[in-house]
C-alpha cells in the first residue's frame, strides 16, 4: 500500500503568495492559507473593478466636457429669433454697410429701425467690420472713414450718430460711392419711398459692381420701409435681384411682430442667479 506524501516534500509546489505589483508582502498576508483559484479571482476581482471605475470616469468626464461645450440651442439665443437677423442677414460676410434714409416721414418709426440697427451691429462678430452712411447732403454722411469692429465703444458711437439725423433726405448716389468706398461684402439699402433719380442710382450701382473684381463685388440687399409704393418696391426688388441680394418690406405689422418676438425671447431667458 503506497504511503500518503509527505506534506514537507512537496512543499516547493505551492504557490507563494502575491501581491500586486510584485511586492513583498506583509507578513501576515504570508502566514494566510489561500488556496491558488482563490487568489487568482480576488486578483481578477480587483483588476475588473479598476477598470470599471476607469471607465465609468472617462465617460463622466467627456459627458461634462461635451454638455459644456454644446451651443445654446435655447430659443432667447437662436439665431432664428433674433428680430435684426430676418432684415439685416449678416452672414459670416467679413464687413456691412448700412445705407439709411433720414427723410423726415421717418421720424415716427426712426426709434424701431435704429434699435434693429443696433441690434444687427451688436450681433456681429469680433473678425467683422461695420459702417453707418447717412443719404443725406450732397456726399453722404459715414459713422466712420473706415469700417470699425463691433466693440462696445464703436457700438456706442453708432447709437450717437443715429440720433444725429437731419430729418431731410440727400442725393442717394454720393452716399452710395461712399458705401462702396468702405469695400464692403455686404450692404443694406433702405429706403422709404419713390426716388427721384431710380435709374441714375440704378446705373451707378451697375457701374460700381461692374469695376470689382468678381470676388469683390457687393451684394446688395434692399428694404421697403413703412410705405407701400409699386414704383419704389419694384426698383428696391429689381437692385436686389441684380446683385445678388434679396428684398423686404417692413411695416407696423412687422414691427408688431418682430417687438412680440423680442418680449418672448426676452421672457424665456433664465433668471439671473
């Protein structure tokens, strides 16, 4: 009958406790009788509980990170709901003029166009430019020499030079030379009724565009202001259609509804903290 081995004998078979990371270990961890599987799944244990808590952070990290760095899609932020957006459209277009009447009709709305006004500049970006012209006397009159950025002071400079208005409207041809002076990409013109000289600004507009590069040239968008008139609102739509730009018309009804828009958007912000 084979006699059971001693214990002493094959002593060098078991397993010497480990540790992590190969360390010695303590001396009472040593002393404990573990079977070899036991160890190795307390091990496993431990690795998988690590990684679960790896990922779990990463994941909650780019959660936070990604949440923080989303845009605003809230209706007070949109570009949608901006009034100043559906008649002054900016684009990502490098600089704008503004080309405004100062007839003396206009008094009664002056206030609501020079707020979309305003409101246009304030929506521009720090890279784009901005001007100001006046059709008044006989050669226009600019906010600046050059086009100016969207700072606080140039936009406060804006809001004084829209309240210098003369009340009696200039030939439409010299201020539109200025306008085109600025180099912009884009220029709005308003007007509030019939012209005397359409086609001589007609003309003009053409020989203008006609001496820029096809790169250069200016788009040109027009806008009806208050008073219907067929003759006048043909001619605004006609300049936009030819420069590649696009005609609108705002009346009381518009304002109406552009100053109901601004009151919801204004309402839907969230209460300062």
């Amino acid at each position: 009958m084979r006699q059971p081995l001693d214990n002493s004998a094959v002593s060098w078979l078991r397993p010497r406790p480990l540790c992590i990371m190969h360390r010695p270990c303590p001396p009472n961890f040593a002393t404990i009788p573990v079977a070899p599987q036991t160890r190795y799944d307390i091990l496993m244990q431990f690795h998988h509980r690590l990684l679960f808590y790896i990922i779990a952070f990463s994941l909650l990290t780019t959660s936070t990170v990604t949440s923080a760095a989303a845009p605003s899609t809230s209706p007070s932020t949109t570009a949608a709901t901006r009034p100043s957006v559906e008649i002054f459209p900016i684009g990502d277009t490098n600089s704008v003029v503004y080309v405004l009447p100062v007839d003396g009709s206009l008094l009664t709305s002056m206030d609501s166009l020079h707020q979309l006004v305003l409101e246009s500049v304030s929506h521009l970006k720090a890279s784009q430019k901005f001007n100001i012209i006046f059709i008044e006397g006989d050669t226009g009159r600019a906010l600046s020499n050059q086009s100016l950025s969207p700072t606080l002071e140039n936009r406060r400079k804006a809001d004084d030079f829209l309240n210098t208005t003369t009340g009696h409207n200039g030939d439409i041809v010299p201020a539109l030379r200025l306008a085109f002076a600025q180099h912009p990409q884009r220029l709005f013109f308003l007007m509030n009724g019939d012209a005397p000289n359409s086609r001589e600004v007609t003309e003009e507009i053409r020989n203008l565009n006609a001496a820029l590069k096809p790169s250069a040239k200016v788009q040109i968008h027009t806008i009806g202001w208050m008073d219907h008139g067929e003759t006048y609102e043909k001619w605004l739509k006609d300049i936009a259609a030819e420069n590649a730009g696009t005609y609108r018309f705002i009346d009381e009804k518009t304002l109406e509804r552009i100053e109901k828009s601004r009151t919801n958007a204004d309402t839907s912000k969230p209460a300062a903290q």
